[in-house]
C-alpha cells in the first residue's frame, strides 16, 4: 500500500497507477550521481505541512548534509531524486511513498524455510512475515539494544505493515537476499518494527527522516547509533546498484565504511537535527493566549476545503484521491451552522457529491461490501485495494451523518453495507476487530506470483461465464451478463486504462464501476427498475461466491484498540440513526472485547494490541505493549458514542476512567495538549504531538471533543477548561492552515456555539421514550449530548447531575428538556415538537 505525507500541500505530478499519483522529488537517502537524474525533479511546496516552525526541512537537510562526510553527502543529484513516489496525505503520520521495483511477488510456498529467526517468536503479521529472512533480525527492545552497545554497532531499524506492497518488494529483493543477509547481520544490529504496533517508534524516526529529507515513506530504513540516536534515514532501495542508483548493498557498505572513518561526524550531525527537531516539534501554548475565533477559524477551513474540491467526481485534488473522511465531518458540522449561506449549501454539495461519487466507484467494492484504501484516479475508478479497519469505522459516521442531513437512502445503505463487510470479513469472535486486508493476492491455486487486485477483478468472459441466462422480457436477447457489464462498465479488452497500471497487472481486467443509474439501465434494456434491481443484486451475489473460491489476500488480524474504537464508533452510530438493535449488540461485543482482552486492570492501562493465535484465540505478546494516545482517545470517543446510542450507563463510567488515565499519562502540564505516547519512556527520543488530521483523526483532536463531551455528561467543569487549552495550544495551525486539523476545528466550533444537553425523562423500555430519542438520532446535531434521566436517583448520572431531580416527566409521559448548561427550554412529549426545538437554532443565521 502507499505511504503517507503530514504535508497536505503536496501537489501530485504525472498521474499513473501504482499505489497512488506520482511525484518527483529532491529527497531521499542518497548519493551523488550525474545531474541527468535531476532533470526530472519537481520540488514539493512545503506551505502547510512543515514538521518545523523554526527550521524548514529544506534548511535542515542542508545543514546536515554539510555536516557529513563526503562520501555520504545527500545532493540534489539523488540516488532517489529519480524515484517515483507514491504520496497519500490524508494517513495521520503522513509519508511519501517509493516505487522503483515492478510486480508483487509471492514466496515460494513449496519451499521449507532455509532460516528461521527471532521475530517467529512473534505475534505481528508483519514480524512474521520476515521470521524466515536470512537476516539476524531482533524486535524491537532491550535485547536489540544491549546487543548494539556490547558490540558497538551500529543499527539498522527497517519499518513497515504487513500491507505495505513495497515493504514486501523490499523483503523479496533485499531481505530474502543471502549476500545482502550477511552484510546486515554481521555489521549491524538488526531491528524490525511494525509501525502499526508500535507508532511511538515510528513517528519518531519518521520525524526525522522527512525534516532530513523533505520526505519519507514504507519501508523506511534508518541507521541509528548504538544510543538509539539516528544519523541517516532513507525508505526504500533496491537491492543492487542500477545505472546510476547505489542499491542497499552499495549504501550498507558505505555507511560501514563511514562508521569506521568518520564515525564522530555521523554521530555530530545527526545530534544536530535531533536537537533542531526538539524545538521545532514543541506545540505549547504561549502564557497568555487564548482560543482562536471559531468563526474565523472555520470560514478559513472552508475556504481551504473549497479551493482544492475537484468539481466533476467529489473529493479533494485531483488524483490520487483519498476518502478523507476528517474533510467530509467537518463541512456537515459547517453546514450545521451556517444552513442559510450560500458556503454552508456549498459545504452540503461538496460532501454529498463526493459520498455519491465514491459509493458509485472502484473505490467501493460492489460485490463483498467495504471501500478500498483510495482511489489512483481522479474519478474514484481503479483504487489501491488494500482495505483498511480505520476507513471502514470512519466512513461508516460518515455515510450515516450524511443520510441523517439529507435523506438519501443510497447514503444510508453505503453505511450498512460497510458494516456488513466488517461483520463478515474483519470480525474475530471474540468481538474485536481485524486491522486489515491486503492488496495483493494469488489470481489463481497454482500462482506462484501475487498481483495487486486479483482477488477483486474480473474479465468480460468470466462475467459472461457466470451469467449466460436470457433477460426475459428485455429488449432483444439479452442476457444478465448483458445487463450487468453495462450497468458496471465492464468491457471486453478491460476497463483500466493503462496509465493507471503501469506494471500490466490488470491487463484485460475490469473494475467494477456504476456507469448508469438504475433508472437508465432499466430504461436501456427495456425492464422496470425492481426487475433490474433484483437482476444485480443476483449477478453480485453469483461474483461473490466465485470470489469466495479465489485465494484470499493477506488478513492481518492483529487487533489493535486504537482502530477498534473508530470501528466502535461506527457501529453505534449508525445502529443509533437506524435504530438498529443487531448494530447496537454488535457494538457492545466490541466494547466488551476491549474491556476483556485490551485493558489490564491490574495496571490500570489500556493494551495496544492482541492478536488471533493459531487456536483462533486472542492472544497477547509476552510483553504486553502499552497503549498510546489513539488507543485512550479513540476508545473514549467510541465509549461515549456506545452510551449515548444505548444509554447504558457502564459505558459512560469507563470512558471517564479512561480519560482520567489518559490525562495521567499524556497531558503536558507545562504546554497543554497531550503527547502522542509515554513522555517518560527512554528509548524515545522525541515527545511528540500529533498536529495533522490526516486518514485517522489526530488524538488531539479527537480528545478535545472527548473533554467536551463528558464534561457535559458528568459534570466536570475542569474538562471544559482542558479542552480549551489542548485548543489553545494547537492555535498556530488552527488560525493559519486549520485544514491541516478539520476535525479539531469542529471542537473549536463546539466551544463557540455550546453543547447542548438533550435530556429524556422516562422509562428506558418504554415506546415513548424510544420515540423521543428516536427523534434526536435521526438528527444530525453537532453540538450535542443526549442522556436518559429515569428517575433513579442513586444512579451515577444523578450522583454527578443532581440537576437533573429537577427534570421530571409531564402527565405521566415520557418528557425532552433541551437545555443549556442546564438552562432548559420548557419540557416537550411530542416527537415532532421535539424535532421542531432541536433544529429552530440552526435554521437562524449565526453571528460570530
């Protein structure tokens, strides 16, 4: 799959497939060569991105290069400057991606493994992915280090996912390669992590590969002292020199040479940036600043939004395109408040026309359900088909929010149809969540090559193979086949144009795409509307169970806490809007894996991850990994959605548990905010806070709307006043590239306009008291909370509301009170005068 860049600035060049567009780039891990490679360099505009307030990427990366020595310095006549990279900005660590090798090879599977090392003992996928690598490879940990420091080596740390396409190139060209084997283990301690168990790690070396390099990607390839201190980071590299390129054997033995040599120097520079990143990286708020203006902040995210909205397909730049569910959440919370301006129907437009677009596209699997990672064209057709938890989780809210604010029921079926896959494919039994499927698989049994998309394409003759029936009643003989190629776009010679396939994988292979709307095909062949209805949905279903027999891709079924609580999230949201009972059960089994099996209630700590064994049981590391940031903040958020869908009082109480225990271990009492992992922890040698909405929310932001929200529901004034501090520290970016935090912008604008408590008294069976909140659900109200008082008033909610003794039934029915800071309008029993006294606010015009 791709990487990422926290630089949304980035504007893609030349548009091909791969794992997204294409981008020439003066960056990377490199060594001089001729200036013919650097006729094909376009630099990358670091406007909104820059990891650094104070020194720019560009101006470290030059002061470091003029620190090393010769043989190592990185010019702009780059062993990279040549390579194509792939670059998705909306992943929240945000990296650039490089694709150099062709084709997506699979092992061997008739072989015996000729080595066996250390990381068999583990439990990532990834990890035990490269357990067979003819490479001394060591988790990351106190053994690895101890080992570096006895021998005094140098380490060389190799990061990636076990749904990284290159990470797997770079496995099968260099890792599986028994010269460049050697070279690693004898010279080097060698260090494997998986960024998706361990961020901390990753997002620090990731800092500082992309501030020394303008850029970075997976895999990503640092060398570091025997301190843990890195001096030269890099991402991909192929195994052996090609024309003018140094492959890795060429780079390791260099690096060797220079350990030797000029040793103090590679260690000098690399402390230099290190110490500059210390201080660029710092986000505190200053003594005496105050929230930024919500108006102000919000009209410039919008106007940001706007400026890079592609017209003709929905979405955000042209291509490649991402779903960017943060983008989509806050244009409806800006409608929300700004319904009578010509912007806030123009933010509406924006956000239905992408949902429409993607749900119609590539991008969406029309026959197993679930969208893709993104789209490598501008029109949502031929995607990246990586699946990915945190986007199922994401736009599920997305889908259901928008069928909340319009009514469309396209929109709502995206929602369940998300959730159906996620039910069905990325489900463990225990009732938690699998992190992801990959992109590439097997096309047939006897394949001994995977290619990208087999699992999920299709040839005109095995569509015509499958549904040879004869329409009756259509137009002429016509078959389902017929009929369904039309509808889809499916074409004899393949519908993928060859731009968007650079390595030929899918050469004569269609990718479903709805072409017409159903009114149109019905019309076309001469057939009512139901009768095409059923004859699609019988002719995916016959593709279903054909799929069903093809080799499956790669399931990584790590569970992690983190994405299990977007996923959280979805489920109850959407079984709240659709009063979904089986939804709403669903989202309980997943709460209760997560208090099961990823809180340690001895420690008082969340998990960061478990993983199915080979039983098929849950099972944890020999050395549980600490939760971090996104685990706390995600958890809590998808808590409070848990509760306020099911009203079920248990749920409110452990997600302010979890938020005090985050603030114990991640708030920075000296510059506010929350850091990204343990503060304390030695081995890391960054504190870093997460300042980009990217394909996940920031924790920072999704905090602050946490704080909100259970200061509300509990009571807690001193949270109102920690979200506004975690906001004012954020301030710098909010007021000048607020697009970078659109989902910490909707916290900005929840302090402005002010939560409102919407509280039902009455029976929690009762039939009028689900009416009521039936009511609410069905809204899509931004700036809310919504509580069930039923008259137990040795309850937790009364214990920390005693207002809400006050609050009590009228004639016997069950009654709303829409209050704010529990100053509430009259009392209301009817669902639709209820409905009428939620919206009345947001149907006048706001002044700021």
């Amino acid at each position: 799959m791709s990487g990422h860049s926290t630089d949304s600035s980035l504007r893609e060049s030349a548009q091909q497939r791969g794992r997204c567009g294409f981008m020439m780039l003066r960056l990377g891990f490199a060594w001089s060569t001729s200036s013919a490679t650097t006729k094909h360099i376009a630099q990358a505009r670091l406007s909104t991105g820059s990891l650094l307030r104070k020194n720019s990427p560009r101006t470290l990366y030059n002061n470091w290069c003029s620190g090393l020595p010769k043989a190592l310095q990185f010019g702009q006549k780059s062993v990279l400057a040549s390579t194509r990279l792939f670059w998705d900005s909306s992943r929240s660590s945000g990296v650039i991606f490089f694709s150099m090798a062709s084709g997506s090879n699979g092992p061997d599977r008739s072989k015996t493994p000729k080595h066996t090392n250390r990381l068999s003992k583990e439990k990532s996928s990834y990890l035990l992915q490269h357990a067979h690598n003819p490479v001394d490879w060591y988790p990351w940990g106190q053994e690895a280090f101890d080992k570096a420091k006895s021998e005094d080596k140098p380490i060389f740390l190799s990061v990636g996912y076990s749904t990284c396409h290159w990470c797997h190139v770079m496995e099968r060209e260099s890792f599986e390669d028994e010269e460049i084997g050697k070279i690693l283990s004898k010279n080097f301690v060698c260090i494997k992590v998986d960024r998706e168990e361990r961020p901390d790690v990753d997002k620090v070396y990731m800092t500082f590969v992309q501030a020394t390099s303008g850029g970075g990607g997976w895999p990503m390839s640092v060398w570091l002292t025997p301190d843990l201190r890195p001096f030269i980071g890099g991402t991909y590299f192929p195994p052996r020199d090609s024309g003018r390129r140094p492959g890795l054997k060429t780079v390791l033995l260099r690096i060797i040479e220079q350990w030797q040599s000029n040793r103090e120097t590679l260690e000098s520079s690399g402390e230099r940036v290190l110490e500059a990143l210390r201080k660029g990286t710092e986000i505190s708020a200053s003594p005496g600043e105050t929230l930024p203006s919500s108006p102000d902040v919000a009209n410039r995210c919008y106007q940001q939004l706007a400026h890079s909205y592609e017209e003709e397909y929905g979405g955000f730049r042209e291509a490649p395109k991402f779903p960017s569910p943060v983008n989509l959440m806050f244009l409806m919370s800006f409608w929300a408040v700004n319904r009578a301006s010509s912007e806030g129907a123009e933010a509406l437009r924006m956000v239905l026309h992408t949902l429409r677009m993607m749900a119609l596209g590539g991008i969406h699997d029309h026959v197993a359900q679930g969208f893709h990672r993104y789209s490598t064209d501008s029109s949502w057709h031929v995607p990246h088909f990586e699946k990915m938890l945190y986007d199922q989780g994401q736009l599920a809210v997305a889908y259901i929010t928008a069928y909340q604010v319009s009514g469309e029921c396209l929109l709502a079926d995206v929602a369940r149809d998300v959730l159906l896959y996620v039910s069905r494919d990325l489900s463990d039994k225990s009732g938690g969540f699998y992190s992801a499927e990959d992109a590439d698989s097997f096309p047939t049994v006897e394949s001994t090559e995977k290619r990208e998309g087999a699992f999920c394409v299709w040839t005109a003759g095995e569509i015509r193979e499958l549904l040879p029936d004869i329409v009756k009643g259509a137009t002429g003989a016509i078959t389902q086949a017929n009929i369904f190629m039309h509808h889809y776009g499916v074409k004899e010679q393949g519908n993928v144009d060859p731009a968007q396939d650079p390595h030929g994988e899918l050469q004569g292979q269609n990718v479903l795409i709805v072409r017409y709307s159903v009114e149109l095909t019905a019309a076309h062949f001469g057939i009512s509307v139901d009768r095409l209805s059923e004859l699609l949905s019988d002719a995916r279903a016959k593709l279903a169970e054909v799929r069903r027999a093809r080799p499956p891709p790669h399931l990584d079924t790590k569970m992690l806490a983190s994405w299990n609580g977007l996923m959280l999230s979805g489920f109850a949201r959407v079984g709240a809007m659709l009063g979904d009972k089986a939804l709403l059960e669903r989202a309980e089994r997943a709460a209760c894996f997560l208090r099961e099996h990823l809180w340690d209630e001895e420690g008082q700590r969340i998990l960061h991850s478990c993983y199915r064994g080979d039983n098929m049981e849950v099972e944890q590391a020999a050395s549980p990994i600490a939760g971090f940031l996104d685990d706390y903040a995600f958890v809590v958020c998808g808590l409070l959605d848990l509760f306020e869908a099911t009203q079920r009082v248990h749920w409110l109480q452990w997600a302010e548990e979890l938020q005090l225990r985050q603030d114990q271990l991640f708030w920075d009492s000296q510059g506010s905010g929350y850091f990204c992992s343990d503060p304390s922890d030695p081995t890391l040698l960054l504190a870093l806070k997460q300042d980009q909405d990217g394909a996940e929310p920031s924790a920072n932001s999704v905090s602050a709307m946490n704080l909100l929200r259970l200061s509300h529901l509990t009571g807690r004034q001193d949270w109102i006043q920690r979200s506004q501090q975690l906001l004012t520290a954020f301030s710098d970016k909010l007021i000048k590239v607020p697009v970078a935090l659109p989902d910490m912008v909707r916290s900005v604008m929840a302090q402005h306009y002010t939560l409102k408590q919407i509280v039902i008294c009455g029976q929690p069976d009762a039939e009028d008291t689900a009416s009521l909140i039936s009511c609410v659900n069905s809204l899509f109200l931004p700036h809310k909370v919504l509580m069930l008082a039923d008259g137990n008033t040795e309850g937790f909610l009364y214990q920390r509301l005693p207002v809400l003794s006050t609050l009590v039934a009228q004639e016997g029915k069950a009654t709303a009170y829409v209050c704010e800071n529990f100053a509430c309008a009259l009392p209301v029993t009817c669902p639709q005068e209820l409905r009428r006294l939620l919206l009345e606010p947001f149907l006048q015009v706001h002044q700021s």
